[in-house]
C-alpha cells in the first residue's frame, strides 16, 4: 500500500537539492508539506493532511541525516588540492586533422615549468585547456579549424584522489554537490585515475577551495 512517508520520500530523492535540504533539517517542514501536498493528493487519489506530510518529512530528515550529511564516501583526508590560474578553454569541431592538431598543442607547452594542458576529445568536438599565455599560439594551430567557442578567465582546482575511489561510488557527486550549494558553476571536469580536476571562473577559486578544504578537514 502507498503511504504518505512512501510518496515523500520517492518524491524527495527525485530532487538532489531537495533531498540535501531535508538532510540538513534547513527546510520549513510546514512549507515543504505544503508545496508537496498536491503530487501527493494525486498520488493518493485522496486528500493528504498536511501534518502526516509534515510528520513524514520530519522523520525522512532524521533518517538522512546520519547516512547523508558530511559523510564522503572516501577519506579526503588522504587528498591534496593544486590550484592553477590564468587558463582558457578552447573547443573546436573535431576534423580529420585532429591528431596532428593535439600534438601540436602538446609540443606548445613547457609541462617542467608548471605549464598547463589537458585536451578532452568527444565524438564530434576537442576541447583544450591551457596556460593561456599560449592564447595566440593556440590560436594559430587551429587557424583553419572551427572554434565554437573560446572561455577565459578560467582557474583549475585539482584534488588528488586514493586509488581506493575508483570502485567508491559517489565520489564526484559529493564534490560538485558541495560546490553547487555554494552557487559556484563548474565549466568542465577532468578525470584521470587517481585526480579530478574541476574547471572554474577565477572568481570562484578561493571559494571553491575553502568548500573543498571544509570537506576535507570535515573527515
């Protein structure tokens, strides 16, 4: 039988913000049930009494709060982060000439000087990530190819990952869900085995490192 703690949990974990803000028990319980109340009416197929939809929020935050909140699902503590800044972001249709085009952009930097490159290839488009010192340079190799877009003002913030949490599920969703709650927008990830490298406006930087430092000294 459906009951009115089913609905609003299905209801709820349908919604990651949602779900995030029960755990933290920093929604208005009366105000949730009753904006909740007429998909659970519907549900129902009969008219819900706001306090039981209150009473099963309620319980639904106790319940999530101790498997939710603050727990990592690998130890960050292991982690250290590297910061780079002054980058830009190049994306360019994917063309016959695309592995001459990469090497290339690899031969343009000086990775024993701290320089910065890392090129994603999708099916139909590459995007490079570089120092963007090498702007011009950048440029000039792909002078016959077709850029869709150009970002700039960009800064990475790498985090250094146990090999542990390539089978931990959950990794990236903790780290882009602490970053989202502070409003930060991510313009891209890269991934190797053991790093995840978060692509952020430079205005974001410092805020994103000290939400991510506050997640590791959380552990």
């Amino acid at each position: 039988m459906v009951t009115v703690a089913h609905l609003v949990e299905k209801i709820v974990q349908r919604r990651p913000f949602l779900e995030e803000a029960v755990a933290r028990g920093i929604v208005n319980y009366a105000a949730l049930a009753e904006e909740l109340k007429p998909e659970i009416d519907k549900e129902l197929r009969m008219d819900a009494k706001p306090s039981a939809i209150m009473m099963a929020i309620r319980r639904l935050s106790e319940k999530l709060h101790g498997s939710f909140v603050g727990q990592a699902p690998v130890k960050f503590k292991e982690s250290d982060m590297t910061i780079r800044s002054d980058l830009l972001e190049v994306t360019f249709v994917k063309s016959p000439n695309a592995v001459e085009i990469i090497r290339e952009l690899y031969g343009l930097v000086d990775f024993r000087r701290g320089d910065f490159l890392t090129i994603t290839q999708g099916v139909y488009e590459i995007t490079a990530i570089a120092s963007k010192k090498y702007k011009s340079e950048i440029m000039r190799v792909l002078k016959y190819e077709s850029v869709i877009k150009e970002i700039d003002r960009l800064s990475s913030l790498t985090i250094k990952i146990p090999i542990s949490a390539v089978d931990t599920v959950g990794v990236f969703y903790v780290v882009t869900k602490a970053l989202n709650w502070e409003d930060i927008s991510i313009i891209e990830v890269v991934s190797t085995l053991t790093e995840m490298t978060f692509i952020l406006r430079e205005k974001d930087i410092s805020l994103a490192f000290n939400t991510v430092k506050e997640l590791i000294d959380a552990q």
